[in-house]
C-alpha cells in the first residue's frame, strides 16, 4: 500500500471517531434527564426452593370431604323427654278411641301404659319439669274419664269447690329479707306498670314468702292457671279502662279457680259474696251461679274496681275496699284523717287480711313482671280455654251433651263452672268442646226438646245387641223400637235414641240417626262407673291407677 493510500484510511478513521465522539456528547444530557424520571433498577431476588414436607401414604384415607360429611351427618337427636311425651300421648289418643268405642278394657290399659311411659322416665332425664307437667295433665283427664265410667255418675255429683288460696296466706306474717331490698328497688326503678308499685317491708316479706317452697308452690300453681284466662282478663281490663297489673288480684283471690270458695262463701274467681254480686247483675238461681262464670265475673269485678277508684282516687285504696268493703276503709280514714293505704296499715285501722292483701298483690306484680329474676320466665303456662257457645231453647241434661260431643261430662262442667245441676236449663248459654257444636245441634234434633233431659244417644259398637243396650240404660227393647222406627238390629255405628224413663204409646217419635255422618256422639254414656267395672269384667270400684292419683292432687289444691 502506497503512502498516499495510507494517509487516506488514517484520514478517514479519524474522522469516524470524531463524530462518534461528538454524538454521544450531544445525546448524554437528553438521555440522562429522560434516565432521571425511572425508579432504580430492581435489586434481584434470589428465590430459595424448600423441599414440600413428607406426607404419610394415605393421609385422608379415613376422611370424608366435607361436603359429603355434612351431608351423611346424622340429624340432631330431639331432647330425651321428647320420647317419653310422645309415647304418652299416642297411648292416651289410642285409650281415648277404645273409650269411646265401648272397650272400656282395652281404654285401661292403654291410660295405665300412658303413665307408666311417664313414671318410667330417669330423675335426672333433662327439662323434667315438662315430664312432670304431662304427668299431671294426663292424670287429670284420665280421671275424668275413670271417674264418670260411661257418664252417668258425674251427672249426680253435687258441685264440688275449691279452697281459695286467700284463707292460707292472708292471716299469717312473714319475715322479710333485707338483702332483698337493693334488688326490688331496682327492679322496681326499671319496671313499667301502670299500677303504683313500692317497696317496703311489708311487700318484702310476701316476696320473701312467695320464694320459699311452700309460696313458690302457691305461686307457679296460679301463674300456671292464669294462662287459662288471662286473655279474657286483659281484654276486659283494657275494655273498661283499668291496669293490666290488676289480673293478679284475681291470683290472690282465687288463684285464677273459677269454683274457688273462701271461708267467708265468697266464690268465684273473683270471689263475689252474694250480695255484692247482685249489685253488679251477678245472677243466682238454684241452677246457675253467675259468681262462677270466669267472664261474667270479670266484668263484674272490673266495673266494681272502677267505682272504688273512683269514690277513694287511690288504687291501695280501691283494692283494700274491694277485699274489706269500702265501708271499711271509709271509716279507717275518717278516724284517722289519712287517705294512705300504708298509713292505714301501719295505724292498725284495717282488718289484718286487708293489711296483708295489698303488699300481697303488689309482691305479686314485681315478680311477675320480673320473671327472669325470679326463675318464672320458662313456666308452662295453661292452654287459653277455648268452646263453642250454644243457646238453649229447653232444658237438656250434661249425660246427652256429653254423649253428643263424645267428651267427659266432667269437662263440659269445666267449661260451664256456673252450671250447678245435671241439667242446664232453657235460655241458659252452654259453652261445648271447641268443634262439637255441629254434633251437638244434630244430636238435639233427633230429641224432642221436652225429652231431652232425660232422653240419651247411643252409638251402637260391633257385636253389642238391642237387647244389652236395652240394658244398660234400664230401658225396654220395645221402647227403643218403637223410638227409633226400625224393625231390623241396629248395625255399628248406628245411633239410637234411649227414651230413659219413657215407654210410648204410638211409635210416632223422632226420626232415627241414621249414622256418624250426622253427628260426633259418644258410645255408652248411660251407666254407673259400677255397670262399666262390672261390664268389663273389673270389680266394683276398681279405677285406673291414675285415679286415686289425681283425687289426691285435687284434694290438696293451693
């Protein structure tokens, strides 16, 4: 290569370089202002990899997924007393159905197996109070059934009254606990209720009471009942304008017992003398006693309730007055010049009864409306009563009411406290099992109304003849014939007319009934418990087991 070639490359050379250097000088500015916006570049993460951790062969093996186990899960078990109510129950409903098809047997046993599946149960099976509570329910309607046999002996009985839970606790004095007073102040501060409720000793002491064994006895017994009534009361209170509290003078009266009957023959749950009863339209006759009827003596009570607020302005007062008379109190203030009930009591101006009866009530309201305080939230409280009501055009006996409905004479004496006979008479208002009244209108129709006190239905079971029917109701096959216009033996299910006490003339009667289509009527309602022991194979006077249970229970009534 020449020297001039050479010069030429070195020439060329140099000026590439010059203008690579001349470029990255003109560009570094541009780029670094650009570069100046940018985060820092990112150190780089190192990941570390650890090795999964050994897992058994099969872990799951013995597992279910989830949605599987909730699946096969095994439904809550219903609580343990459950079974033995039910078990009870079917039992009864099962002697109830042989009762009244004439297997007076078959309905022993099935009633003593309803108690027995109740006595069976453990002491310490959970919510024994439920178990307990059946118990008594079970006993007392199997004793109406035991007690009347086929309906005839209940129809006799005199009426029978209950002892008014006043005369026990009125004429004695308690202590009271002072450890109490803090919580009842409180209770009372935090409790609304229109009637005024205080706070003293002598209210200290009746709560004290009522929480001891024998009052707390007295008072669950009464709460329980009062479910029976209590909607009826408060619609009437509220009607004529009173305080709710007022229902539980009615507790204290009579402990919500329509035939509650005090030691001074105040009855009723109410507890009306006669005379104060007439004052407020409470009709007496030999056959009824408007004092006993639950919602004809509520409204008595309340109109009375509101005349004595009226005349003393002071609900103590009024109640004393209602308890002592309001001549009473009106003297106690004219001797004293003070219209204060506790000032009346601590004078000793007021009859001790008086004196106990109002602290009474008002302990009886703090607890009530305190429930929780005082273990009484979870009471089982009664079943409101419910009936159908009919109007009578002529006199009918409780025996063919009862054959009618196919209930207890018993219970249709319990719906009707203020009936005092076997036979309820014209224009009287009948109260029926709630759902009987078709029956029952069906039943009347098929008897002359000048018949139907003494007259009876029968409803004819398998294998029974006209002759064994003729029978037991002490009646001549001819007149049941003749009664009934049928030539032919009555079949099951039949229902006859029993003429009781009539043979006619011309068989020119009632037409028949021909089946159950038209009525609900009972099955052998006509004799003695005597005929059905004795028709059962029983000994005279043999009863159910529950029998003697439940007399016993009644005869110690709070």
């Amino acid at each position: 290569m020449t020297l001039s070639h050479r010069s030429s490359l070195l020439a060329i050379i140099t000026a590439a370089f010059l203008s690579l250097v001349l470029s990255s000088c003109v560009s570094s500015k541009p780029q670094a202002f650009k570069l100046s916006f940018l985060p820092s570049t990112p150190q780089p993460v190192v990941i570390k990899l650890e090795d999964p951790p050994r897992m058994a062969s099969a872990a799951y093996g013995n597992e279910s997924p989830e949605l599987i186990r909730r699946a096969l899960a095994t439904p809550p078990r219903p609580a343990e007393v459950e079974g033995f109510l039910v078990a009870a129950e079917d039992h009864f409903q099962n002697g109830r159905r042989l009762y009244i098809q004439g297997d007076i047997p078959g309905a022993r046993r099935e009633f003593d197996r309803a108690m027995d599946v109740l006595l069976s149960a453990p002491e310490n099976v959970p919510d024994r109070q439920r178990l307990e509570r059946k118990l008594d329910q079970l006993a007392e309607s199997i004793y109406h059934y035991d007690l009347e046999g086929l309906g005839a002996v209940a129809a006799h009985q005199e009426v029978v009254y209950d002892k008014s839970p006043l005369d026990s606790i009125l004429e004695m004095t308690f202590p009271s606990d002072p450890n109490l007073r803090p919580k009842v102040k409180e209770e009372i501060e935090a409790t609304a209720s229109q009637l005024p409720l205080e706070e003293n000793d002598a209210v200290l002491s009746y709560i004290h009471y009522f929480s001891t064994d024998r009052g707390r006895k007295i008072l669950e017994a009464g709460l329980r009942r009062s479910g029976r009534y209590r909607a009826l009361v408060q619609r009437i209170l509220d009607n004529e304008g009173l305080p709710q509290e007022l229902i539980y003078l009615a507790q204290i009266e009579s402990g919500f017992l329509p035939r509650a009957r005090s030691n001074k023959s105040a009855v009723g749950m109410w507890q009306f003398v006669q005379f104060r009863g007439k004052q407020y339209g409470l009709l007496q006759t030999p056959a009824t006693d408007d004092r006993l009827d639950p919602e004809k003596a509520t409204r008595a009570a309340a109109r009375h309730l509101r005349d004595l607020y009226a005349n003393f302005g002071d609900w103590y007062l009024a109640m004393a007055a209602y308890n002592c008379g309001p001549g009473c109190v009106e003297r106690a203030v004219e001797r004293t010049g003070y219209a204060d009930f506790w000032e009346l009591s601590k004078r000793n101006v007021l009859p001790r009864e008086t004196a106990n009866y109002v602290p009474a009530i008002v302990a009886l309201t703090i607890m009530a409306k305190n429930a929780r305080d005082y273990d009484l939230e979870n009471l089982d409280l009664d079943q409101p009563v419910e009936y159908d009501s009919l109007g009578l055009d002529s006199p009918a006996s409780l025996a063919l009411l009862s054959d009618a409905s196919n209930h207890p004479i018993s219970e249709i004496q319990e719906l009707n406290p203020s009936l005092l006979k076997s036979v309820a008479p014209a224009g009287y208002e009948l109260r029926v099992p709630k759902g009987t009244l078709p029956a029952i209108l069906a039943a009347l129709d098929c008897v002359p109304p000048s018949h139907r006190a003494q007259w009876r239905i029968h409803r004819v079971t398998q294998g029974e003849t006209l002759a064994e029917i003729a029978h037991r109701y002490a009646t001549p096959v001819a007149a049941i014939t003749a009664i009934n216009q049928r030539p032919q033996p009555p079949e099951a299910g039949d229902m006859l007319v029993i003429p009781v006490g009539h043979t006619p003339s011309t068989p020119a009667a009632p037409r028949l009934v021909a089946s159950a289509h038209h009525a609900r009527p009972a099955s052998h309602r006509a004799a003695t418990a005597h005929r059905a022991a004795s028709a059962s194979g029983a000994k005279p006077g043999s009863a159910y087991k529950t029998a003697s249970v439940a007399a016993k229970r009644r005869s110690t009534a709070d």
